[in-house]
C-alpha cells in the first residue's frame, strides 16, 4: 500500500482493492522483502539467514512456527535483553492478551509502527 491506510474512501478504496488483489503476489513479496530488510539483524532471523534478505532464503531456511516457538525470545525481551532478539526495531510494549488460549494469555511485542 501506499502509506493512507484507512484513508481510501468510495471509488478510490474500490480501486486500491482491485489493485492490491489483482497484484497479491507482488505487494505480498514487497512486503515480506522489507521485512526481512528491517529484521536481517535480529539473532532470531541470523539462525537462519545469516543477515540475507533473500526471499527464496527465507522460504527454505525459516520454518513455520508457532506462538510456543518464539515466546523464549518473548520472554527473554520481557526481562530485560534487547529486542533486536526479533525485531529490528525498539518493542515499545509488551501486551499481554485477555484470552487464554492454550490455557495462558499470551504477551505480544509492539514496535511505535503497530500502534499507528
């Protein structure tokens, strides 16, 4: 997208729809190249992609996980490491979920980008 977000109103949301699900792949391999870039540095991503960005990399090297995966990371941010642990932007809060999947609340890192 182009940075407006929720601003698309009428036919111009019409048209930002179409062009995003008529390129899915596109604006999706945008998206994921540019994470990559931002978090080549994170301990979590160097496991597995030695600071690459490549995205044929990633798709090989980086398994699927789920939450019970990465909440050591979570956890080890929670009591004090750097949040470079995942991300390469500062975490500026760690939120702790009101449902308790799996039996536990789960806590979820942000960075100032998700709270826009």
């Amino acid at each position: 997208m182009d940075g407006k977000k929720l601003e698309y109103k009428g036919e111009d949301a019409l048209k930002e729809i179409e062009k995003l699900t008529t390129t899915a792949r596109d604006v999706q391999y945008g998206i994921l190249k540019e994470i990559l870039k931002r978090n080549a540095e994170t301990e979590y991503l160097n496991k597995y992609m030695n600071g690459s960005i490549d995205v044929s990399q990633f798709k090989r090297c980086v398994p699927v996980i789920t939450y019970k995966n990465i909440y050591p990371y979570i956890q080890r941010i929670a009591n004090g490491e750097d949040s470079s642990l995942i991300t390469g932007q500062p975490i500026t809060e760690i939120l702790c979920s009101s449902g308790t999947s799996a039996g536990e609340p789960k806590l979820t890192p942000s960075i100032a980008e998700d709270l826009d």
